[in-house]
C-alpha cells in the first residue's frame, strides 16, 4: 500500500472528508488529493506528521515502515499510536481531578464567558484546569477562578487596571455582596462583568473605573436580568 493509499484509507475509515483534512494541515483539497492519487510523493515530512497526529497513528505507519497501527493499553486493544507526551499528559490531567475529588485546595478554572447559574452544576470536572486556592482566609466553599477573556468588547475593561483582559479573579462564586464589594455581575443572557456594586430600596448600581456607572431603577424591566455571580476575592494579574 502507496503513502497514499494508506492516507486516503485513514481518511475514509474517520469519515473525514478531504477538505476536512486540508483545513486541518492547513494546506488545500488539491494537495491532499495529489497525496492521494500519489501525483505529489514527496510529500514534506512536517505534514506527515501532521497526518499522523490527525490520525493518531505514527509517521512511521503513514510512510509504510511499519503495518501495526495498534497497540494495548490498560489491557484493551487501541487503535492509534501512543506517544509517551500523551501517557505524561493523562497522568498529569488524572492527579489534577484526584486533588480537586479530594477536597483538596485545587479549584476549577473557568472563562468568563461560560460561567452562569448552573456551572458548578453542569459541567464534570474533567472538563476543567485547576489552579490551588491562594486565598486561604476560609475553608474552601464555592470558590472557582475566572479568566478575564470575555469576547464582548463592551466589557473587557470596565475595572482597568484593577481588573485587566486575561487576568484570573478568585471568585465566592454565589456569595451576596455588600455594598462596595468587588462583584461579578451577569447581564442576561450570559454577559458576566466587574464592578462595584451597591444595591439599595429602589435601585441597584453598579461603579466603574473607566465608565460611567450603571444605575437601574426596580421598576425598570432591565432590573431583573442582572444577577451576582458572586464576590472578588483575589486578582491574579495577567504576565
């Protein structure tokens, strides 16, 4: 079986059509149909790879020198090759979930952009990075961190400098402010901020450091699509 061959095979038994594949190797559908048909048979060595990877089998399987794309792993027949960076990689993931299951100091990571009522709810903890709590203050409640990278604009800079684009927040997620706390706010439906907040009788408002402040009256139909997330604890400045 030609390099080719071998690499159309692949490409058919994923289901993966051959613009697919250009778009991920990030070349065109005319070259991966020249690789194909075997019209380009030199085909540069940093896009087997990339072929390799695509498929998780090993270069050596694309070019021919070996027939065996299987391999065993925790006693089960896998397809693919094993690269010792990903057995490290799965480890490493593995001991992240054992210390946060544990209860230990170690806490998720979220974007801003994902965090809503029902986060710690819905999503399992393998989906998430975890950063060891620095604020040691209380025992360890609600607590999750916030990467400042929201897509909306409006909101990127509303606390700079205090609160900068990539900087991660300690949140009391769910805790209640009070007035003047350091506050994530969401803006339904799902448009998260910071600022200081201030509620009061008839209206709640909500203080900038390079805006002007937002006041909504309760009697204004706006008023109930803010709610707080939760306090600032902590501001882990971006380097």
């Amino acid at each position: 079986m030609s390099v080719g061959e071998r690499i159309k095979t692949l490409r058919e038994e994923n289901n993966i059509t051959q613009t697919e594949l250009a778009e991920a190797l990030k070349t065109t559908k005319q070259n991966i149909y020249k690789y194909e048909n075997n019209i380009i048979t030199n085909i540069p060595s940093d896009k087997i790879e990339a072929i390799a990877s695509f498929f998780n089998v090993s270069p050596a399987y694309i070019m021919g020198w070996e027939d065996d794309k299987w391999y065993f792993r925790n006693g089960e027949l896998k397809t693919g090759y094993w690269h010792e960076k990903d057995i490290e990689e799965e480890i490493k993931q593995k001991e992240m979930i054992t210390r946060a299951t544990n209860n230990t100091k170690y806490i998720p990571v979220f974007n801003i952009d994902t965090v809503n009522a029902f986060s710690l709810n819905s999503f399992s903890k393998s989906n998430f990075d975890y950063y060891p709590l620095i604020c040691k203050d209380k025992p360890l409640k609600e607590y999750i961190y916030i990467v400042n990278n929201t897509k909306h604009n409006d909101y990127k800079s509303n606390m700079y400098p205090l609160i900068e684009e990539n900087d991660i927040i300690l949140l009391d997620y769910g805790a209640e402010p009070e007035n003047g706390d350091l506050t994530m706010i969401e803006l339904h439906p799902g448009n998260n901020f910071f600022c200081r907040f201030y509620k009061y009788n008839d209206y709640i408002e909500f203080q900038f450091l390079s805006k002007k402040p937002i006041r909504i009256q309760s009697e204004n139909e706006d008023f109930s699509r803010y709610e707080v997330r939760g306090t600032v604890k902590q501001v882990i400045k971006s380097i």
